[in-house]
C-alpha cells in the first residue's frame, strides 16, 4: 500500500472534490496550474522532511496519546486503530486506545478520563456532534493537541458554529461516497432497462451524525431529482447493535414487499448493511441488489458469497485514516500548521473484482488510488468551501 502520505499534509494544495474507482459522478475541479504545483511541492518536501526527521531521530519520542473510538470493535475499527497505533510507535509514542461501541455517554466519560491524565494528544473518532466541542473544549484549555475522525466539534453543536480551535477535523469525502455508491447503483439500474424512480429500502441513522448526514444530502438530492423514491427507511434503535437490530427490523418489513417491488438497497453505513444482508439471507430473498458505504475484510467476504446481492462498497482505506490522524497529531506536536479540515479521497470497489482470498491490503493492487493519500489534485479543505462539506 502507497503510504507517500506528506503531500496530504501538506501546508498549500489546490482545493478540489475527488474519488477514484471505476464507477460514480464525484465532480472534479480545474487542474493546478505549474507554478501551484511547484509551491505545493515545495511546500511538501519541508513538511515531509520534518516528519521523516521527527520518526528517524525519536524528536516527539516519549509523547502519550490516546485514540478513542465511538463505533463497534469490529474489524474497521481495529483497522482504523492499527494505523493510528503503527504510525505513533513511528515516533516513539505510547498509544492507548479506547473503543466505547457507540454508547455517547461512555464516549463522553472516557474522553473526559483521557484529559485527565498525563496525555499529550488525543484522536476522537465519531463523537456526535451535539457533544463534541464540549467534550474536547478541556483538552484544548488543558494544551492537549486534538484531532478528530467524523467528529466535528462546533461551539453549541451547530454546523454552522465555530469549530473548537486548534483542532483538525478529518473525514472521509462522504458526498464523495455517497456519489460513487448512488451513482454505480443507478447505472445497474439504467443497465437493466429500469424507469426511474428506482424504489429503494434506505438504511440510515440520524440526523446528526455528521459523516451520515452528508451522505444523506447526496441521497435526498437524487430523491429530489425524482431519481430515487425511499419505500422505507430501516433504522437502528440499538446503536451499540446495529448490525443485529437492523436484521430484525429488515426481517419484519421483508414480507410487505414482494419480489419484483423493490430496486435496490441503499446501505449508507455497511454495519448497518451487514445486518439488513443477514434478514435477506435468512428470508431467501436474493432478488434485491445492495449498494453499501465503509469496508472492512468482513465486508469483503461477504460480497464475494452474496455476489447476487451486494454488488458494490464505497470506501476509504480504514487504516489510511489512522495513518494520516497521527500524522496531523505529530505536526501540531511540532508546532507546524495543519488544517481546520482534511478529507481523505473515496473509492468504489464493485464486487466482480473481487475473489475469495481478497483481502484488505490487497485493494490497493485492486482499486486504483486505494490506500493512497497522495491527491495531486488536492484534498485540504479550508472555511472558504467548508459548508459544502460539514453542513
């Protein structure tokens, strides 16, 4: 896996929109010009440099962090958390993480356990946004350095508020993926002869989850379109189980839609996929397509034995985000200055390429710009487009 990561961290890039894959309608913005490209990369090898020195010569070696999870410890998590891990002992850190299985409460807790110990910096993955400027508002008065994973943390947990200063907000391109997995849905759909409306089961969760929400707009715009009509909405009640909650209820709804009455569904989050796949499963029905979002080598062996049924994923690389969390982390560390917000590029992964003994480090021989932060395009987004992706 390509792990040249400096030019995502780099302080002057170009702004676009981007996603690689084979499929989708991610937009794209204008080239760089020559003489951008040369200021970026300038720009690069000083940044570079310094991280290179810092995990060569252990510069932030004895730092203490700790990464805190608000998800399931499935196997995206786990993930997610090895590059957070492997690239902080890059540096000669102590790296504890913590996974509080989407109960908010205990997120909160354990955050508020972290600031008070002896850690330096923290990494918060999918705290909400209701909560979150005033779960990390101490960590920041305290002088803890503070980077998020679709956690945004705006004053009065408003999205158009002010984000808590200082910190990085990272996130996966969501319109992106939410673009790539709609649109790789409608083309099987158009290929198949299908009139649009395409009738669609929706899974979801929220509002206010940031990630899911701005997966959602790329939805309800296709749904404005008269592109998409939602016969339902499945959604969990039981966030600390998604996975089993989402079968029972796709179970109870099932028998109202008869084969033939349903397009595809639209799986916004593949925990909640995985279970909607198992009442599928279980009822016998493999007459409905799923297109789904987030993959994990869980995920992948369940495409390849439900080619029938999910037929696509839209990701990007778990571990990747990690990587680049800690990677941010550092150079706030060293005094360097880092984004308010960075979004790391989406790709489609459609099942047909994949086989039984894929696994998740082979996706990058697989799926071009897999595992790659490297986006010659750009990928940091500063407040001057920063409503076009946080609200």
């Amino acid at each position: 896996m390509k792990k040249r990561l400096a030019m995502v961290l780099a302080a002057a890039m170009v702004l676009s929109t981007t996603a690689c894959g084979s499929s989708g309608t991610a937009a794209t913005a204008a080239p760089a010009s020559t003489e951008a490209k040369t200021e970026a990369a300038k720009t690069e090898a000083t940044t570079a440099e310094k991280v290179e020195n810092a995990q060569s010569t252990g510069s932030l070696a004895g730092k203490k962090i700790a990464v805190v999870r608000n998800l399931a410890a499935g196997d995206h998590t786990q993930q997610f958390l090895d590059g957070c891990v492997s690239e902080g002992k890059k540096f000669g850190w102590t790296v504890d993480t913590f996974v509080t299985d989407g109960d908010d409460a205990k997120a909160q807790e354990t955050v508020a356990q972290v600031i008070a110990k002896d850690y330096q910096g923290i990494i918060v993955s999918h705290g909400q946004l209701s909560y979150s400027y005033d779960m990390l508002k101490p960590a920041r008065d305290k002088g803890m350095e503070v980077v998020t994973f679709d956690t945004m943390p705006f004053k009065g947990g408003d999205a158009s508020g002010e984000l808590l200063s200082g910190v990085t907000s990272t996130a996966q391109n969501d319109q992106a993926l939410a673009e790539l997995s709609l649109g790789y849905m409608m083309k099987e759909f158009e290929a198949k002869g299908g009139k649009y409306p395409m009738k669609v089961l929706k899974t979801f969760m929220g509002p206010g989850i940031p990630p899911l929400d701005r997966r959602n707009e790329i939805y309800t715009k296709l749904e404005a379109e008269g592109k998409i009509q939602t016969l339902e909405v499945i959604a969990p009640s039981d966030s600390a189980n998604a996975r089993g909650d989402m079968t029972n209820k796709t179970a109870a709804i099932l028998p109202k839609y008869p084969e033939g009455s349903v397009d595809a569904i639209w799986g916004c989050y593949d925990e909640l996929a995985k279970g909607v796949l198992q009442a599928l499963n279980d009822a016998g029905r493999t007459d409905i397509p799923m297109y789904t979002i987030d993959v994990s080598n869980d995920d992948i062996q369940l495409m390849v034995k439900n080619p029938d049924v999910w037929k696509s994923t839209a990701a990007v690389d778990p571990k990747l985000i990690g990587i680049v969390d800690a990677r941010l982390l550092a150079l706030k560390f060293m005094g360097e200055e880092t984004p308010d917000y960075f979004n790391l590029n989406a790709c489609n992964i459609e099942t047909t390429q994949l086989n039984a003994q894929t696994t998740m480090s082979d996706l990058s021989s697989i799926i071009d710009g897999w595992g790659d932060a490297e986006d010659p395009k750009g990928a940091l987004y500063t407040d001057e487009i920063k409503n076009k992706y946080v609200n």
